[in-house]
C-alpha cells in the first residue's frame, strides 16, 4: 500500500509540475505575443509618423546634418535638424532682411551687417518648451512652446517654417541679435518693456519681411535663375505700396 501510495504522489506531483510549467509557459508566451505587437505598434506608429512628415511638399530630407556655409555671407552658417532648407533661400532671405532694415532702420555704424555675417542659424522642426518667455506685448508666460529663441548675440535657433521661410521666425530672431549687437540687449520683452529698445516699428518691420518673403516663395529664393534685379524689384515695389497705404 505504501508502495503504491508513494508511485501515486510521485505521478500527482510531476503531473503538477508540468501542468505549472505548461501554465507558465502559456502566460509567458502569451506575455511575449503581446510585448511583441505593442513593439511592432509602436515602431510602425514612429515610423508611418516619420514617413508621413517626410512626404509633405514642404519636408524633404536633409543629405547633410551639420554646419552648412551660408553663401556671400562671411562667417554665417546654418545647421539643419531633419528637413531639407536651402542656403541659398536663406542667403536671400537675409540680403531682404538686411535691406529692409536699412530702409526702416539705417545701420551707419554698421553693426548689423557684421551681425548678419556672423551668425549660426540652427533649425528645428518641432517647437521648444522653454521655462519662461513674453508674448509680443512683454506678458510672461510660464512654459511656452515657442518657435524661435536668440540664444547669444551670435546664435539663433529657428523652427522651420512648414510654408517657408516666410512663415519661419527667422526675421524675428535676426530683430532679437540685431537689437542685441546694436544695444547691448536682445529685449525678450519686444513691446512690453521700459527701455524701449524694442518698438511698434519692428514689430511692424517683421510682419512686412515676412510678407515679402512668403510673396517671393522659397522656390524663387533658391532658384539662381531668379535674378536679384527681380528680387529688388519686387522689394522695392512691396516698400512703396506700404509706404503709400501708410499714409491713407
């Protein structure tokens, strides 16, 4: 009896054991199954959101993601984060920031044609969170995601403007490191502050170079068949229907 007693616990217990290790084997892979597809999930989702972003009209992949000379330009590079952006639309892009400003703000000393020959242009295509920053009419607001920081009096960063460089913060950042090498301050405050460093006129100046820039298109600004008389004609055409709306 005892015999027999101890072969039956024998059979009760590996039965057992391999009814566990069957169960846990289950689970595991059961586990494993749903592990797996939630990665599959997740890598199909990061790469259809990838490939989506690159197959917009305005999201074509940068070949090269490191520091880009700007041409005509002295010391000025610009630094691309994914997406493709002409340096030669940015060359232009400059040359009709700068003479905008020259229009509106003069530059006898010269200062702000060494700025623009001096300058890093780094561009992003998501925006920043930063701790804090002021809206144009110097409110503080706490944590923003924002487009455009001037991070030295040398040093620029820019998300890329889905419709152009028009659309972009470039010509507001470059007021920020103009202001900044004319003044000793970048004003973050733009409107809103006391030392009036920053007024409606630049304001004003940014919306117009941003106009005008969106009006040219970045096609015309990197395509070197798009003459410069062409380009100052219709600078010079874009001023003169300002300036006359101005005094209606």
């Amino acid at each position: 009896m005892i015999g027999k007693r101890y072969y039956y616990n024998i059979l009760s217990l590996t039965a057992l054991c391999f009814a566990t290790t069957l169960l846990t084997f289950s689970v595991f892979s059961a586990w494993h199954r749903r592990a797996t597809f939630h990665e599959q999930q997740q890598r199909q989702k990061k790469e259809l959101s990838y490939n989506v972003s690159f197959q917009d009209h305005w999201c074509v992949q940068a070949s090269i993601l490191t520091h880009i000379k700007i041409p005509e330009l002295k010391n000025t590079y610009h630094l691309l984060d994914e997406c493709e952006v002409s340096e030669y639309a940015v060359y232009r892009a400059i040359y009709i920031f700068y003479e905008n400003w020259r229009y509106h703000f003069g530059d006898d000393t010269g200062k702000v044609r060494e700025t623009i020959n001096n300058v890093l242009i780094q561009w992003g295509d998501k925006r920043r969170t930063v701790s804090g920053a002021y809206d144009i009419n110097g409110k503080y607001i706490q944590h923003p995601r924002v487009t455009g920081l001037a991070l030295s009096p040398s040093h620029i960063w820019v998300k890329r403007g889905e419709k152009g460089i028009g659309t972009s913060s470039l010509v507001h950042e470059f007021v920020h490191i103009a202001l900044w090498n004319l003044h000793g301050s970048a004003d973050p405050t733009h409107e809103g502050g006391d030392d009036g460093i920053w007024t409606e006129k630049h304001t004003h100046f940014i919306k117009e170079t941003n106009n005008l820039l969106f009006l040219i298109g970045d096609n015309n600004l990197a395509d070197p068949n798009y003459s410069m008389d062409i380009l100052r004609a219709a600078m010079e055409s874009t001023l003169r229907n300002d300036k006359e709306s101005e005094k209606e």
